[in-house]
C-alpha cells in the first residue's frame, strides 16, 4: 500500500476553481503499475468517482465532471492534482486521493480533505 | 455508466449476529466487484476484490459472493468493530461507480 495525503484550500467560493494536491509517499509514482485518483464524497452521501490519471500523463474522467476537471501529475514532487471548475455549493465534499496498482480498485486512500464552497 | 444499486440502506444487527448485505449492477459486471468498509471520518477501507477475494488483513468473517448482477457481503458474527457503512463499487468498465452505501448499526 501506498501512504497519501490530501492539501489545498478548505473554503472556495462559486464559481472559482477548487485545486487539491495528493502528496505519494513512496517512488511508487513512478511506476507504471499505479493509477492516480480522485474521489469525492459529500456530506451524508455516497461515494463518486472523479477520474484517474497515470504517470505517462494518460487520463480519464467521468463524464458527468469532464467538462470541468482536470487532472496533472508531477513526479519530481511525488504529487498528483485535481482542478475543478466552476464550481458550485454541489460541489461540496470530502474529497480522497486514491490509487490502485494493476487492478481498479482502490487498495490505497489519503484521509480526505472537507472541501465547502460557499461565498 | 453502471448504477450500483445497494440494500438495504440501514441494517439493525446485534452483535454476534449475521449481516447480509446486497449489492446490484444495472447491467452484469462478471466478478468485477469491490466491497468497501468506512467508519466515521475516516476513508474507505478495501474489503473485498473480484467479488469474493478479501484483501489483505481482512477477516475471514467477511465474505463476499455473487457474479453478473447481484453480490452479497456476508459478516458472519458481527464485532463491535464492524459497524459501519459498506460500499461496493464495480470496475468493469469506465467510468467506475459505487453503490449508495449500506449502514449497519447496532441493534
């Protein structure tokens, strides 16, 4: 398993632009076994996918959310970022980096970060 | 996408008792199934892989079974551990989706 960890801002207001950083533990970032994602969680809620991204640069994101995500990695830093645009009070969450290695389905989770968006 | 569908939504057990939960696809998923344990503030734990497999660590009070649509995960004798919300979340293709969540609480 692979330690993570979420950073960013804990308040964006509507309409701006929701940024998380994941930091990776481990070299593991550099294998070409491990896929990068996001999840998010609101409040009472069950979970939904966001995307993944891998360290050749490859993504995918889930159609409902694509117009608005992007998704980058940086491997000289171990971390992987998530930007959400435009967002709006719906887009409050608790938000997971997670990653599976080889097979989908998450074997490693960060803690989450509460993410409120609200003017 | 695939709609996983889980119930009940809350289950009433008592400890040392038997919890089956249900978890179904909107369409067959084979054994591409994942189950998940989450506790309060916390993250998603892996249970179970390839709808029967448990992860490392795991007890072997949890089972999961079932292919194509319908799953279930078994806990055996539950443990005052146990008492959380369980998901499951299907890979069979993009885009990856989890059910709604099932809570078991004590009874």
């Amino acid at each position: 398993q692979v330690q993570l960890q979420e950073s960013g801002p804990g308040l964006v207001t509507p309409s701006q632009t929701l940024s998380l950083t994941c930091s990776v533990s481990s070299d593991s970032i550099n294998s070409d076994d491990y896929y990068w994602s996001w999840i998010r969680q609101p409040p009472g809620k069950g979970l939904e996918w966001i995307g993944y991204i891998h360290n050749s640069g490859t993504t995918y994101y889930t159609p409902s959310l694509k117009s608005r995500v992007t998704m980058s990695v940086d491997t000289s830093k171990k971390q992987f970022s998530l930007n959400l645009r435009s967002v709006t009070a719906a887009d409050t969450a608790v938000y997971y980096c997670a990653s599976w290695e080889a097979e989908n389905w998450f074997d490693s989770w960060g803690q989450g970060i509460l993410v409120t968006v609200s003017s | 996408e695939i709609v996983m569908t889980q119930s009940p939504a809350t289950l009433s057990v008592s400890p040392g008792e038997r919890a089956t939960l249900s978890c179904r696809a909107s369409q067959s998923i084979s054994s591409n199934l994942a189950w998940y344990q989450q506790k309060p503030g916390q993250a998603p734990r892996l249970l179970i892989y390839g709808a029967s497999t448990r992860a490392t660590g795991v007890p072997a009070r949890f089972s999961g079974s079932g292919s194509g649509t319908e799953f279930t995960l078994t806990i055996s004798s539950l443990q005052s551990e146990d008492f959380a919300v369980y998901s499951c979340q299907h890979y069979h293709e993009w885009p990856l989706t989890f059910g709604g969540g099932t809570k078991v609480e004590i009874k």
